[in-house]
C-alpha cells in the first residue's frame, strides 16, 4: 500500500459548503488548529504536540490549494513546535522549569521586521516565477507573518498575538479566495482566540514587568 493510498481517504468530500465540497483533510485541520490556538491562549503544554498534528493535515490540505508557501510553511512550523516545546518546559533560566511571558524587546523587533520583509519578498520572486500560485504575494505575506509569529510564541512574547492577528487579517479572503471557506471560518475564531489570548498573557505579564520596565524593554 502506498502513502497515496493511506491519505487518498482523507481528501475524500465530507460535507459540502457553498457548493463546494469540504475533505476531511480541511475538518481535521479546523479541529485541531481550534483546540491548538486554544491551548496556547492558556499557555498548556499541549499546544505543542496538537499543533504539529495540525501541521500535517494542513501540508496536504495546502499542497492540494496550490498555497505552496502555505505548505512548505508547515515543515517549518513543525521545528518551530519541537523548539517552541523545549522553550517552554526549560526555557525559564535557572531553578525554574516554565518560561515566563515577556515583552518583545527592540532589537528582536528590529530583526523580526527586517527577516518579515526579505522574506516576504523573496518568497514572492521565488513562487511567482517557479510555481503556478495564482496569489504569490499574498501567500508570501502571510507565510512571513506566521513565521515571526511562531518564533515570538516560542519564546512566549505577548506581542507575538498581535502578529497572529495581522496572519489572520490577510488569511480569510485569502482563504476563502481558494474556495477553503473552512478554514477561512477557523481563521476568524482565531482571530477571537487570539484577542482572548493577548488579554490573557498580558494578565501574566503585568505581575513581573511593572510599566517603568516595560518601558525600557
């Protein structure tokens, strides 16, 4: 039997929304990228292992879309998990075993903007002229977006929600322009998660950083 065989049950129609038919592959992904946004919003541990779940059914769902970024993405986000799950059970120094929530500080900023903007546009130049993505920009964009997003969760730094939400901002029409409204629909409530999320990390950050260091941060 070959992998083709394994996952062909997974493109499969299971529901069919706005004429257009829904796979398993694109519930899955809804349900597990839900419970996975959900979980980082409560800072669970958890996150971590359903989110790399999350990543497999979307390189499928992706790849099938044409949103080769979107895909390749995922192979990334994988590592980003195994780092991110590390970080967050022995990231928090010495004598301490959880990594507590911080501000992004300057220099992070200044890097995290500079690599969104080479990257995003690279990643235009290269699926513009090497693949047939009929949204080279707008793919790139949100690949970039996610990626500084990703990194500033791993490290727990409550900006980070603020890049999600820009992520999220872009990835509705563009989803729903690929005829995944599926997944454009989870993409709003995570919007709502991500929003439930800031609040609640900001909750935990107020107690260690009061606003005088804050402001040097």
């Amino acid at each position: 039997m070959s992998l083709a065989d394994i996952l062909e049950p997974l493109q499969q129609p299971l529901v069919t929304v706005l004429d257009t038919p829904v796979s398993w592959t694109e519930v899955l992904g809804f349900g597990s990228g839900a419970l996975c946004v959900w979980l980082v919003a409560r800072q669970h541990i958890a996150n971590w292992p359903i989110g790399i779940a999350n990543n497999l059914f979307f390189i499928l769902l992706f790849t099938q879309a044409g949103l080769y970024a979107d895909a390749g993405l995922q192979v990334v986000f994988i590592t980003l998990a195994a780092y991110g799950w590390w970080t967050w059970t022995h990231g928090g120094g010495p004598g301490s075993t959880a990594l507590p929530v911080r501000r992004t500080s300057r220099t992070e900023w200044t890097w995290l903007l500079a690599a969104g903007a080479v990257g995003t546009l690279a990643l235009t130049l290269v699926l513009d002229r090497a693949t047939d993505s009929t949204v080279p920009f707008w793919d790139a964009l949100t690949t970039a977006l996610s990626l500084t997003a990703t990194y500033g969760q791993c490290r727990k730094r409550v900006e980070s929600w603020w890049l999600w939400i820009a992520a999220d901002v872009v990835y509705v029409p563009l989803y729903a322009y690929k005829g995944l409204y599926l997944t454009s629909l989870l993409y709003v409530g995570c919007m709502a998660l991500c929003v439930m999320g800031l609040r609640s990390w900001r909750r935990d950050l107020a107690p260690r950083w009061p606003r005088t260091a804050e402001a040097v941060a």
